[in-house]
C-alpha cells in the first residue's frame, strides 16, 4: 500500500471515529 492510500485510510478512520462520537453527543445536546 503506497503512502496516499495509507492516509486516506487514516483520514477515513478519524472521520468514522469522529461521527460515531459526534452523533450522540448531538442527541444528548
């Protein structure tokens, strides 16, 4: 896997984390 594939994958796997705490914070406030 060269080194864009490797950060996409990174900035995909922050973006999930971040939706996943986002959402229900959103709910909650």
């Amino acid at each position: 896997m060269n080194k864009r594939n490797k950060i996409i994958a990174v900035l995909f796997a922050l973006l999930t984390a971040t939706s996943m705490i986002a959402m229900p914070a959103m709910a909650l406030f």
